[in-house]
C-alpha cells in the first residue's frame, strides 16, 4: 500500500508496558513501539487489542500516553496463533514521560 502519511512519522524502538484489556483477557503486556508521530503511534506486540479500546502507554514505569486503537493486524503461524500484531494508536492524552511531545 503506497500513501501519503498526514503528518512525519520518527522512528523508535522503544519497548513499553501497556495497559488496557486486550482480546486474551490480558490486562498488560509488553510491546514494541517503532514509530510515533505527534498524534498516534505504531505498536508490535503478540496479542491483538480490540479496535475502538483505550489502551494506556509506559515508559520506564511512568504514564506517558493514552490512545484509541484504530487498526490492528496480526500474523498467524501454522496452528493459527497469533505470532506477531501490530496496531495503530490514535494518541488521545500524551504526559510528562511521553518523549515526543512536540507538533511538528
């Protein structure tokens, strides 16, 4: 898919706790964020989220963001579990600890 990105993304890898109720019935789990944009934000993580849920973001312990998920895709193994998921996060309140506070 070729498309033109509304605002700059910066790459990151950054792992981070997130909290919310993903579809498991985990309430948190790590992840991998690799890249934000002033309002949202691309997670990796193993275990899908619902799409309209509010998950919140840490880094190194502390409460950096919330988000809405907008999209979610998973990849799935052979036996049909899933292997590797990545959502987009719509950024709904950034804090003290989010690094990327700044609009471009």
């Amino acid at each position: 898919m070729d498309y033109q990105r509304e605002e700059p993304r910066e790459e990151t890898k950054v792992f981070i706790l997130v909290k919310g109720h993903d579809l498991y019935g985990h309430e948190r789990l790590e992840a991998l964020m690799t890249d934000v944009s002033y309002s949202g934000a691309c997670l990796h993580t193993r275990f899908p989220f619902e799409v309209n849920s509010i998950i919140s973001i840490y880094i190194g312990g502390d409460l950096a963001a919330k988000g809405e998920v907008t999209n979610v895709i998973t990849d799935y193994n052979e036996e049909n579990s899933a292997i590797k998921t990545r959502i987009g996060l719509q950024l709904i309140d950034k804090y003290s600890a989010w690094p990327y506070l700044h609009e471009e």
